[in-house]
C-alpha cells in the first residue's frame, strides 16, 4: 500500500510529496519536490527507525506499531508526519495528540488518581461541546484523539464522542478502569469507530490491584475488559505506572507476562507522578537508579516478545537518548490535555490551567501555551517531576486555590514584582 504525504501546514514545501509505501516490516520512501538535504536525511532516518520496529499488528490500513500512531501509511499518519516535521524541523511546534475529560465520575476513588482535587464548579462539557472541541483539534492537525475521566465509560454518549473522530483524520481510544466494558459496550464503541482502549493495571497482583482501586473483583474486571474489547476488534493497550518500589522488584516483567496471555497488545508504564490523589501517598517516586533497572527491563521485554507486544515506558520517552530526543515533555510540544470542564492543562497530570475552551478556541489555547514562558521551549524531561518546576508553578499553588489553577496567576504575580 502506497500513501502520498503533504505537508498542508508548511508553506516551505507546499510542492513536496513524500510517498510512503509499507512492504511487510520495511517502509520505502521516495520524495518529490525541493527538500532541504537536513530534511531528506530526517525524513529516511523516522522511517528507518520504524522499518527496525517489528509491527504489533500488519493490516491492510497499514502497519501498527503503537495505540499512540495511526497506521503507516496511512492519511492520518500523513497528518502526524507533517506535524511532526513542522514542530522538530522549522520549529513551529504543531501537537499531535490530545486527551480530553468527558466526565469527572468514576467507579472508584484510586490512590494514584491525577484528576482528583480537580474543581468540580463548572458543568461538564455537552455531547455539542465536545463535537467543536474535536473538530477544532482536528483543525490544529492533532491526529490521535484520547477520551478520558474519571471513567469515559460512564457517558452514555461516549460512542457519539468517538464518532466524532474520523479515522481517516486521527486514531481514537478510551483510557478506561474496564468495570463497564461489556461485550455489547466495546461492540458498539467498536462501531463508532473506536481504535483502542487503553485499561489501567496497578499492579499483577489481583489482591493489590484491587486494594489499589479499592474494589474486590476490580482485577477481574481488567480480564473480562481485556477479552471483550479483544473480540469486538479493538486495539487493547493496558497501562500501569512505576514507582521506586515497583521497579525494583521488577513488576513490570510480571504484569507484562499476564497481559501476554490475555493478548494485549501493548502495555504502557508511566512514571507516578506527584499530582492528584498521589500528593497525599507515602509512595517513592523512581530515581536514578531505579529508572535504569526499569528502562533495562523495558527493553529486554521488547526483545523477548519481538513486537508481539509492545512496551513503551515514560521514562524512556523523556530519557533524551535517540529517536526519544525527538519526544522528551509531551505537554506544549506534541500534547494537550482538555479537563472534563473545557480547562485547557498543558498535560493530564500538571494541575496549571492556560485558559478554557468555551471562553477562546483550542487554536488561541494552544498559541498562548506556546507563548508562556515555561512551554516556549522544549523540555526532554518530565516537568512535572522537575523539582525547579514544581517549586515555581505546583507548590506555589495556595492551598484554597481551585484546581486546574490559572496560570495567569503566577504571571501577575511575577509582573507585579518586576
Ligand atoms: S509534564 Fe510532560 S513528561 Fe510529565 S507527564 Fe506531563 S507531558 Fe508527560
């Protein structure tokens, strides 16, 4: 299969193509038009690297490497593509990918929550609300739209959400704790046009996962999601996060070696961040030392299941050794995350509000993002867990303050002084 990229974003190469053609494992590149040679070289070296990368899944939509990417080639891929060159080459950052909070609700009260302490004054967003927000993130170029909560499967109307999502313009998923995710619900979000979900694991442990979520029988329900979302057709990620404890004893290994039995196709370990429900845990966060042993763990789980699933770990992305250079801090460079309520947050877990959708377009949120001092340049590590950050922004945040706090605030602050 052979796709035709352009680059409507980019003035500088308005007469460029770049056809991509996937033949099994490997993808050919041939490119038409002027290109700067620095351009050329990038260009061969993003699609080297993913012909290196043995597919989750060889489809006729094409190759499937993560829940995060379309399928290459594909139109939607094209759109990454271009985004991505956009923000990387003539740095004028374009994201890629958003979460949007569809409700505040959940089933559980878990002890890692990051949307807990959340402000609850403002409605939460309508189905029409919802259906402008991605059509304007759809307009920015965003190519993988990701509903989340609370629990998404608690609207009814999460299935008119994810058909708002067409697939030729961006992947959809669901992050979801899998208690509602019924055989007839991952059905008919199948047929809306889902593309995946993504369920949260704590842990392998069954009695601690389900003490985690405070639940009996919340493990279980991870199975049975995992099987229905499967038979439904869904792409089926599972994600979990890595504390100091969790690494060191190698709980990645085990939780990975259960999600293969189920057939998962992909597990995602992110870093516990401070933020949330967290603050309030006595939980050790990963160092150093502990980040080596999980990102060795990582890769020598890649090598043993050789792309029958893959395992992606934050503390890779934002580790800024090679392709992962091109990743680092999502928030501001490739990622936004939208609160239940319209708040527009730089990322799911930094509790700083830019402004709100229903008072300024997705476009004018982002601009001014990208304006702020903070997110105007790259970061390749977590903000969130920069403790230079968190003394300026998170615990400067007084303790009445409503949450996501504005970050307007500290601004006035700073012009005051100034
Ligand atoms: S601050 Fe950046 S790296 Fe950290 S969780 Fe948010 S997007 Fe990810």
């Amino acid at each position: 299969m052979k796709h035709e990229y352009r680059f409507p974003n980019i003035p500088e190469l308005k007469d460029v193509s770049v056809f991509v053609e996937n033949k099994g494992r490997q993808l050919k590149t041939e490119i038409k038009g002027k290109f700067p040679l620095r351009l050329w070289l990038l260009t061969k070296y993003y699609f080297k690297v993913f012909s290196l990368i043995r597919p989750i899944v060889q489809s006729p939509e094409g190759n499937f490497y993560s829940l995060y990417l379309p399928p290459i080639p594909s139109p939607a891929h094209a759109r990454l593509f271009s985004s991505t060159i956009s923000s990387v080459y003539y740095k004028r950052e374009l994201p890629l990918a958003v979460t949007i909070g569809v409700t505040d609700d959940c089933q559980y009260a878990c002890v890692h929550c990051s949307a807990a302490g959340r402000s609850k004054v403002k409605p939460i967003m309508s189905l029409e609300e919802i259906r402008l927000v991605v059509r304007e993130c759809l307009d920015i170029g965003i190519s993988n739209i990701t509903f989340t909560g609370g629990e998404p499967l608690l609207r009814d109307d999460l299935e008119e959400c994810v058909a708002c999502v067409p697939p030729e313009l961006a992947t959809s998923q669901v992050f979801t704790n899998a208690l509602a995710l019924t055989a007839k619900r991952a059905r008919s979000l199948k047929a809306a046009g889902l593309h995946g979900v993504q369920i949260s694991l704590d842990s392998p442990s069954p009695e601690v996962h389900d003490r985690l979520r405070g639940m009996k029988g919340a493990f279980g329900a991870v199975k049975e999601g995992v099987k229905n979302a499967l038979d439904a057709g869904l792409f089926v990620g599972i994600s979990t996060y890595a504390t100091r404890r969790t690494a060191l004893d190698k709980n990645l290994s085990k939780l990975v070696s259960i999600c293969s039995e189920w057939g998962v196709h992909e597990v995602s370990a992110f870093d516990a961040i401070n933020t949330g429900r967290l603050q309030e845990q006595d939980v050790e966060l990963l160092d150093t030392f502990s980040r080596k042993v999980l990102l060795k763990e990582a890769r020598a789980l890649n090598r043993k299941h050789r792309g029958r699933l893959r395992v992606v770990t934050q503390s890779w992305t934002n580790s800024g050794r090679g392709f992962a250079r091109l990743i680092g801090c999502l928030a501001a460079h490739m990622q936004f995350h939208i609160t239940s309520q319209g708040d527009f947050t730089p990322c799911d877990f930094t509790p700083l509000s830019i402004g709100n959708v229903r008072e300024q377009s997705v476009q004018e949120n982002w601009r001014q993002l990208l304006l702020h001092a903070e997110y105007c340049k790259r970061s390749t590590k977590c903000r969130m867990q920069d403790p230079e950050f968190r003394k300026r922004y998170i615990e400067a945040i007084p303790e009445d303050g409503e949450l996501p706090y504005s970050v307007h605030n500290f601004d006035h602050r700073q012009s005051d002084h100034s």
